[in-house]
C-alpha cells in the first residue's frame, strides 16, 4: 500500500492505512505438552491439553496454511517435539512453500531428531536460552524441581547439534531481573558457538509468570540500559558481521534514542516500531485449534476455531480482530495518551500492555512514556 | 504461590466481571471497565450475589500494594475514590430523587404567585417600602431582589450564587418577574429545588450533570458514562465550574468540553504531526527508505 502523507495519516486509522496486512508469521503451539516448567512459562504448559487436534486435523490445517500463503511458520508449544507428528506437520508445510521455524527448549533436539528436522526441511531451529548455567536452570527448571539434567547443557548443546547439522541457529532470550546482569557473558557465549541470531524480548506477566513470588520482570527503568545494549550489539553486528545477529521483539521498546538501530531486525533493514502486527501480520494458533491474534495473547483475544471453520475464514474477518480494525486513540490511558508516537506505536505491545494493566491503551513498559513521566521530554496534546 | 505481582484495579474489575458473566472485550479501556463496573452495580445493587461480590472486590481494592505493580505507570484508576463510589452503592438505597421527574417549570410558572413573603424573613428594607407588607416580595421584581433573596438562603455558594445571577439576567425580562414572583410563593423548603430546577448552574448533582451531557448526541455513551464517573468524583468548586461551563452550550460545545476538559482527551488537530525528537525516527516517518 502507498505510503500516506504524515500529516494526515497520524490518527487511529494510521496503522491500518499504512501497513499492508498480509498472512507473514503464524506461531502453532502444536501442544501444550512440556518436559520443564519454566516460571515464566506465559502459557503455564506443562500436560498435554486433552484436546489437541488430531493427526488428521493438523494436517488439514496445515494446507489452509499453505493455502493461504502463510510465508513462515513458528512451530512451537509446549515443547512441539514432544507431539509425536511434529516432523510430518513441518514437511507437510515445507513441502507447500512456507517457512518453517522449530522453536524448542532443546532438550529432545539431538541424534536422530536432528535428521528428522532436517528430512523435513525445516529452516531454523530456535532455542530457548534464558542465562547462563545457573540462572538458567533456575528458571527452566525440570517438573519435581530435579536440578539434573542441566536443561542449560541440553539448549546450548541443541544449538550447536544444530549448527552442526546446517540449520539456521537463533537463541532466544526472556530478558528478566535474574539475566540482565549475565546479557554480556552471554553474547560471549553465543559468538564462541557462532550461533546465528539472537532474538531478545520481555517476558508477558501471563501464566507461570504470573505466579512468581518474587520480582522477576525486569524494571521499567532499565529499559534504557536494556535498549543501549542491544543498539551496542546490532552496530556491532553490522560493522563486523560476527554473529550473533540481533532481533530485538516487540515487547521491548518503545521510541528510545536507538529506536531505528534496535527495530533493524536479522534482515537489517530500516524500521521504526508501528505497533502490534497480531491479526495483521501475525496469528497465534493454539494446540486445540483456536486462533489468537498473537500467541502470547490471553484467551480473552480468541478469534474462531478452526475446528469450526475455516482459518482463511477466521482470517479474512477483519471484525474479529477489532483491537486492530477498531483501535482508538481517544482511548489511551497513562503515559500512551500523551505520547507523540502514540498513534503509530499504539501503547506497544498489545499483549503486554494487557497483562501489565488491564487495558491494551495503556503500556507503563516503555523508555520514551517513562522519559515522559521524568520530564525528560515533552507531553504532547 | 500468591505471586509477587499486583494486579491493577482495572484487572481486578476485569475478574469481578468475570465472575458475573459480563466480561467486557478486552478492547475496553481502564476508563470504560471503570465506568462499567459503576454501572453494573447500580443496575443490580440489589442483588444479593452481586453485593457478595462486590464486597469482596472492595476487599481486594483495599489491599492495593503499588509497589508490587509491575511499574507504577501501570495504574490509571485511583483505588480509593471508586472503592468509595461502590461502598455508596452498596449503601440502603436513597429515596427516590424529585430530580428523576421531568422539571415542571412551565406548570410552576403557571402556578405563579399565589402566596406572598413565604421566604421568612427574607423581606428586607431595601427601596423604603415597608418590608414586612404581604406584597413587599412580589411587588420587587428587580434583580437586587433577587440576588437579595438568594443570598439570604445560606444554600449556595459564591460560585453558586454567581451562576444562578448570571442565568437570572440571561432569562428576559417577562420570565425574571415570573421567577421572582413564583420565589416569594414557595414555602423556604421548596426554593433551593425551585432555583435548583430553574437554573442551570445552580444544581451540581450528578443526575444534572448526566441530563446536560445527555442533550449531545455528538458524546458516545461510553464518553457519557466516563464522563459521569469522573463527575462525580469532582469537588464542590470544580463540579460548580463543570456545570457553568455546559450550561446554555450547543451539543458540539458541550461535547468538546466533556471529552477535553472533564476526560483530559486531548484534541488531535488534523495537521498533528511528530516533533523532532530522535534523529532517524522522526525522518523514517516520512516513509523515506522505511520497510514495514
């Protein structure tokens, strides 16, 4: 779609004027199945919802996917190699042209899982790393509390089996109070490996998080930091090409004084933060067949059921995705509704936003609303 | 494992609406589940699950920990001031209020001047007529007279008192007689509910309030019932100014000064733009070189 003037293009609609909305990323929890119990598990997984879609079912999802011309795939959970079918649904979507992305803590992805990986064309296998040894393991921790075996060992052995194997690497990183302190060691760590990418965001106060009986999330007020670092990273990155690459989500943010050196993303191109893309650029699919806007999304955003009709349906009603469609900015609440950017950004992420407050118009998670709240820059009316 | 983490009291409202099967979308706003929530309960006060509910939610109000929000921004709605709100509703219901019932101002300018120095010893030595004549009330009809009587009630304020004469000399000159004529009839207890459905800025009451704003069909209900909520959490002084302010204004006005001033939405003039404030941002705005 064109680009609008600015001028008139800042208002509620801006977003859906400007950003051409097409079927780009789906995230498949193809179970809710978990081999650990990590604290800040935003969808508490753990046991297989009894539900899940069947073998046959998946299938059929899988070529509405490909139907649709989805352009990549995250499969993940749960942890999805743990649903016995994973390498059929990945080739199934492989074989129909769309991208396919493994997302696993690591600790099933070795001997001939890798080959099962590779047989089925999947493109990137993406790791959880969550710290270094301890604070890791503290964090993804085994159900019983059983400290052996290392799920650190098994996610940093998991990403060289797949370096090893060929595969595009990505460790992804929950940013928190536990791991800031270890960021550095770990860029260290993930270079010594030559593991590819490393993609960084917050975690959503949903679930396990949730229940966390100590502070946990990382403080509104090392967001800065948080955002200096990373911009240090990626220009780091671009000057030397040494990995990793950086991915910074859209959890973290917004409008600091890096914001188009974080927002460069693993394919370095010129970007600003526009806001949730969920319902727009995104779908979230749960392992019983219901969508979501965005995976990290409560149930409270469900948008239809595949069970019940078609995804392409379920897509194609934009209705349905009214925090998208119908977003106001007469609504912004807190720091978002004095902020300048508050039109393109739309209170970040729209998960966060929600988990924090209540409210998807109010984001307090954000360097340039606290900067507001400082008096460091200006309010605007 | 209770959590370290605090739930903001919208999310709280959020889980009492649950609990009554009236969940809003998750497109409503702190505001609106605020003001959702004011009116669910007024709608169903009565109920006895309801008030077992809210009883409990004013509980969990009450033990509100910010430091345990996950940043204080998170916060918009002010705890204590809606856990008053609710306890009022929650309180015996009030009797019925005469200001439910349409304002019979044209019955009562009909049912003018029957009875004559009612308001007691109110007729003062103000032209050198005798001031205790049966006539002296009703054959006074300037705005000295009134604004004499006015202020000799000790019911309303300076602020008050300063609206209601400048409605007085806004009526014409026909109706300003009738007015004072129909003032010197009524018994004392009935004049402070006579200026009060006479004049505009003289009734500060929330049903008043709801009534002006009522009028603009250019507010949402949304707007209206935000609007309301936020009324009624006003003082004294601000409720006076809020009124004098919406009183006598077309529906366009009534309605920009609800949402600007009463709801602090600041107005967005189509020419709004992003100051410079980042070096790269605000260029990559202008869609040079930008891929989404």
């Amino acid at each position: 779609m064109p680009p609008q003037s600015p001028s008139s293009a800042l208002d509620s609609g801006w977003f859906a004027r400007t950003i051409e909305r097409r079927p780009q990323n789906l995230m498949w929890e193809i179970t809710d199945a978990c081999n650990l119990r990590c604290l800040h598990c935003e969808a508490a997984a753990g046991k297989k919802e009894h539900d899940e879609l069947s073998h046959d079912e998946a299938m059929d999802v899988c070529d509405q996917i490909v139907a649709m011309g989805w352009e990549q795939v995250n499969i993940t959970g749960g942890e999805p190699l743990l649903r016995q079918d994973w390498a059929e649904i990945a080739a199934r979507l492989t074989a129909g042209g769309v991208m396919v992305h493994l997302v696993t803590n690591g600790d099933l992805f070795r001997g001939d899982v890798v080959a099962q990986a590779k047989a089925a064309g999947v493109r990137t296998i993406a790791v959880s790393l969550d710290g270094l040894a301890e604070t890791h393991d503290a964090i993804r921790v085994r159900p019983g509390g059983k400290k052996e075996p290392s799920s650190f060992a098994a996610a940093t052995g998991a990403l060289v089996a797949a370096r090893a194997a060929g595969f595009k690497t990505v460790a992804i990183t929950h940013v928190n109070r536990w791991n800031f302190p270890e960021l550095p060691a770990m860029q260290k760590l993930l270079r010594e490996r030559e593991i590819d990418a490393w993609q960084i965001q917050l975690g959503v106060p949903l679930g396990r998080l949730r229940q966390i009986d100590e502070p946990y999330l990382l403080p509104v007020e090392r967001l800065p930091e948080m955002e200096e670092f990373a911009a240090q990273l990626i220009e780091e990155h671009t000057q030397t090409g040494l990995p990793p690459a950086i991915a910074i989500m859209h959890s973290l943010g917004y409008y600091g004084k890096n914001e188009m050196t974080i927002r460069r993303g693993f394919d370095n191109k010129r970007r600003f933060f526009v806001g949730c893309v969920g319902g727009w650029r995104a779908l979230g699919l749960t392992s019983d067949g219901r969508v979501k806007p965005c995976p990290a999304m409560p149930r409270e955003f469900l948008v239809g059921d595949v069970r019940r009709e078609p995804l392409a349906a379920i897509w194609d009603d934009q209705s349905r995705f009214a925090y998208q469609s119908a977003w106001d900015e007469n609504k912004l609440e807190g720091n978002c509704r004095h902020c300048q950017y508050r039109c393109i950004c739309r209170a970040g992420c729209t998960a966060m936003a929600y988990a924090l407050t209540g409210s998807i118009y109010n984001n307090p998670y954000c360097i340039y609303g606290q900067a507001m709240a400082e008096g460091r820059v200006g309010k605007s009316e | 494992m209770t959590g370290y983490l605090e739930s903001t009291v919208a999310q709280k409202i959020r889980d009492f609406l649950d609990d009554l099967d009236a969940a809003p979308p998750p497109t409503t706003s702190a505001r609106e589940i605020e003001a959702l929530l004011v009116s669910r309960v007024r709608a169903r006060a009565g109920d006895p699950e309801t008030r077992r509910l809210l009883r409990s939610l004013l509980a969990n109000l009450a033990i509100v920990d910010p430091a345990r929000l996950p940043a204080p921004a998170c916060e918009t709605v002010v705890p204590s001031a809606l856990a008053d709100e609710l306890a009022a509703l929650l309180a015996p219901p009030a009797p019925v209020s005469l200001k439910s019932k349409p304002r019979p101002t044209a019955a009562l300018a009909a049912a003018a001047v029957l009875i004559c120095g009612a308001l007691a010893g109110g007729c003062q030595n103000a032209n050198g007529k005798s001031e205790n004549s049966p006539t002296y009330c009703s054959d006074n009809l300037t705005a000295e007279n009134f604004d004499h009587r006015l202020r000799n009630l000790n019911k309303f304020s300076a602020a008050e008192i300063e609206g209601i004469e400048t409605d007085f000399a806004r009526k014409k000159g026909g109706d300003r007689e009738t007015t004072i004529r129909r003032l010197c009839t009524l018994p004392e207890k009935d004049v402070v509910q006579f200026i009060k459905e006479n004049f505009c800025t003289a009734d500060v009451g929330i049903i008043h309030f709801e009534e002006l704003i009522d009028s603009s069909a250019d507010l949402t209900s949304t707007y209206r019932i935000a609007a309301t909520r936020r009324f009624s959490h006003m003082r004294r002084e601000a409720r006076i100014h809020t009124i004098k302010n919406l009183c006598g204004k077309s529906a366009t006005e009534i309605a920009a000064y609800v949402r600007q001033v009463v709801l602090g939405i600041p107005s967005i003039d189509s020419d709004h733009e992003p100051r410079p404030r980042h070096d790269g941002v605000d260029s990559a705005m202008r869609y040079k070189g930008v891929d989404f």
